[in-house]
C-alpha cells in the first residue's frame, strides 16, 4: 500500500500517516518536498511520478 502525504499537510495527517504505516505490513510511505494536502490538484505530476514508481516496484514482485 502507498501512503502519500505532503511536507506542508496538517501535523495531524502526517501522525495518521505514522499510525497506517506502522499498522499495516510492506505500507511504503512517501513525503511530497513542498507540497501540502492538496498536492493532487497543485502537483498533479509529482503524485503521478510517485504512484508510477510504486506500481513499477510493486509489479515486479
């Protein structure tokens, strides 16, 4: 499971993150340089680059 946050997203969410990505096995957490909760609609290409990488990884396996 990808778990994608942004450097600039509400303290909150980046602890929800922690708590998801210690509960769940193999979770790959990612952290967006500069972006903040929005980062789908502000940086529509960084998310796409992110979730490109992951399935490319994942696939393999």
């Amino acid at each position: 499971m990808l778990l994608l946050g942004g450097e600039r997203s509400p303290a909150h969410l980046a602890e929800r993150l922690d708590a998801l990505t210690a509960a769940i096995p193999h979770a790959e957490r990612v952290t967006l340089p500069g972006q903040g909760h929005g980062a789908n609609l502000s940086a529509p290409s960084a998310v796409a680059r992110v979730v490109a990488g992951f399935v490319s990884r994942t696939a393999q396996r």
